[in-house]
C-alpha cells in the first residue's frame, strides 16, 4: 500500500426484493412490506423514512400495476439501503410504456409529482429488449436511529 492511499471503511449494503402479482392488492403488498422492511432496517413505522419510502413504493407499484400490467407477470419491487439513502425499483413488464415526466401530470393523477417531491433524483431504466423497464428513486432516510 502506497502512503498516500487511504483506505475507506466498507459501506454497508441492505438489499430487499420482492416479486408482486401485477393487481391492485399486489400494490398493497408491496406497500405493507417495505415498510416492514424500514422497520427492521431501523426506520420504525410511522417516521418520515418508512413513510417516504412507501409512498414513492406505493406510487410506482400502483403505476406498474396500472400501466405496466401484462397478464401472467407480476412487478418487482427492489430496495438498496446505503447508507442515507434508499433506492427504490420497480420493474414490470411494459418496457415500451415509459411513464409521464412529473411535471406533465398525466390523465390518472399527480403519483409522480409526489415521487418527484420525496426522492432526491428519480428515472426510468428501459431494457434494451423493450420488454421490461425498470423507474428508480433514490430516496434519503438518513442514519438509522441507534
């Protein structure tokens, strides 16, 4: 090792992924897990982490389940804790159906208005093949309590 090398302490990575039926009730799901998964990860129900997170979670399974759906594939839910921040992914099965930037609200509702309020950066990863897309926030919580 070189004296000017500093060495970094590794950082800790979380990782949470769930596949969902691509219903109304999978949405609901979705949202009931990942906020268990805050808690366990020290961002207790109720705090503005959990809530944060599973609000953006439960606008983008919504949008997966609304304009995403394909009968027989359901929508994954992936979530990367470092850190301060987490990253949430949706990806379903419409890849050519990319959704409405946020500030032109579309003919459902304002749902990425609000991912756009809470994250601090959002986007939308479409696979190459067209077939699934992937729309990402990442989403700051801060150190968990303790």
């Amino acid at each position: 090792m070189h004296a000017d090398t500093e060495v970094q302490p590794a950082a800790t990575v979380s990782t949470f992924t769930q596949l969902f039926a691509c219903t109304p009730s999978g949405a609901r799901r979705a949202r009931r897990l990942v906020a268990a998964r805050m808690d366990l990860w020290g961002h207790p129900r109720g705090t503005g982490p959990n809530e944060d997170v599973a609000l953006v979670v439960a606008e983008l399974a919504a949008n997966a389940v609304r304009h995403g759906r394909v009968r027989g594939r359901g929508f994954r839910v992936r979530l990367v804790l470092r850190e301060d921040r987490v990253r949430v992914e949706v990806m379903d099965a419409r890849g050519e159906r990319l959704p409405v930037p946020a500030h032109e609200p579309d003919e459902g509702g304002r749902g990425l208005l609000l991912v756009d309020a809470l994250s601090e950066e959002w986007g939308v990863e479409p696979r190459p093949d067209g077939v699934y897309k992937t729309v990402w926030a990442e989403v700051r919580v801060g150190a968990a309590p303790g």
